[in-house]
C-alpha cells in the first residue's frame, strides 16, 4: 500500500488535489491511504510517507522549510511540490524533491508523476525491507543487508556501515525476505551472500563478524547455502 499525504493550507485547493489524486489511483486499481494537511505542524508529528505533496507558499510553515525539517529527521518520503511561483524550483530540488507542478495543476502530469513514483515505489517495496524507527520508515535494500539480531524485544539490521535498531520479531520479518535469508539461530538470519565460510556453530561475514549457528539448524544450513552456490553457480 502507498502512503500519502497532501498538505496545502487552502482548504479548497486542498480538497481538489485530494479528489484529483484518489481519481487517478482508483483508476490505476493502486491500493493507497491518502491523509489531507492544511499545515505543515501536523504533517510533522505523523509517521512518515512514501509520497508527500507540498504547497510552498503555506503558513505558518512553508513547504519548502517543512521538507527541510522533514529531511532533518531522516524522512525519505518523495516530495512533490505545487506551487503558483516557478522560481523556487531550484530550492525544491535542493531538498531532494521529485518534482515540481505548477498551479493549476495539469491533470495529465499529475498522472504522469503519479504513475511513475508508483512504478518506483513498487521496485523499491520488492527489492527492500521496510522498517520503522519513531516516526520514520527506511527502506534497507536487501543486497545491503548483511544480518537480522534479535536482542530485547528489538531487531537490529547489521549493515556494513551501521547497525539499525527497530521494533519488530524476526518470525514476522522471516517471509518477506527472499530465499537469499537464513534462520542459522533464533536469534538471527543472515544474508547468505555475505557468507564467507562457516563452521559446526559459527558463520563468517565477509565484514569480519562472526554470528552463531544453532546445532540444529547446522544441517538445513548447509543444504541451503550450497543451492545458493549452485544457484550463483560457483559450484558445480
């Protein structure tokens, strides 16, 4: 499901743009939430999204310091700004915007960016794993992802760069990854194409970490990791 929100301190124009964005979703057969802000103070005390479209000339926040503050706090939401004034098309893209629609809003193009962040956001839904941290929600594509912890009722996502903690369990989290995961333990599933090598109770990160193998997973272990060598075709 996309996430939306619209945020336009004109009641009515936010109204339309609602309407015009739910037309062309339906009509797509998209299946959506759509919130409707008329300022952007409430906007920031919500979760994120994954598609935000921003009014510039709003107050008492303009949507251009409403997307920095929502960039402050680590928001990757695509950013559509609608304005009246073609000259803050330089600063919109300064804050990573999208894109950027004149007013009156051509339907036509609305369509056009709608359909394609969708498309977008599809391959993204796909090829990542969603998880929330306070009101933010990242996107961690699997190919970075190196291995799942388990540890006081969080789950931390290892990176080679970082480590993520965020609520959730790893039962729940198991069938939404691909068949490159494996559940060596309880407490873990790694990434079998950070594997190096492994041993009767230890797994070998191409980043150096070491992370436990249950006895009895030892077993399905193996079998797993040499269909994914065949698969890769590294062995024959």
């Amino acid at each position: 499901m996309i996430r939306i929100a619209v945020c336009e301190d004109e009641q009515i124009l936010l109204e339309q743009l609602t309407d015009d964005i739910k037309k062309i979703l339906n009509k797509h057969s998209v299946i959506y939430s759509i919130k409707a802000y008329s300022n952007g103070s409430a906007l920031l005390v919500r979760e994120a999204f994954d598609i935000v479209f921003l009014d510039i000339a709003m107050k008492p926040i303009g949507g251009l310091e409403l997307a920095r503050r929502l960039r402050a706090r680590g928001d990757i939401s695509r950013l559509v700004f609608i304005t009246a004034h073609s000259q803050y098309a330089i600063d919109a893209y300064d804050v990573q915007a999208y894109h950027y629609l004149i007013k009156p809003v051509d339907l036509k193009k609305l369509e056009a960016v709608i359909l394609r962040l969708c498309t977008l956001l599809k391959g993204e839904y796909e090829h990542a794993l969603a998880i929330r941290q306070g009101t933010t929600v990242r996107r961690i594509p699997f190919e970075q992802i190196l291995y799942l912890e388990a540890m006081n009722r969080k789950v931390y996502l290892h990176k080679k760069e970082e480590s993520l903690p965020f609520y959730g369990k790893l039962d729940e989290l198991e069938p939404a990854l691909p068949d490159t995961f494996f559940r060596c333990h309880r407490s873990f599933i790694v990434n079998l194409d950070h594997v190096q090598h492994y041993k009767k109770e230890e797994v070998w990160l191409d980043n150096e970490d070491i992370i436990p193998l249950s006895r009895r997973r030892y077993q399905a272990f193996g079998l797993a990791f040499m269909y994914y060598l065949k698969k890769r075709g590294d062995v024959f």
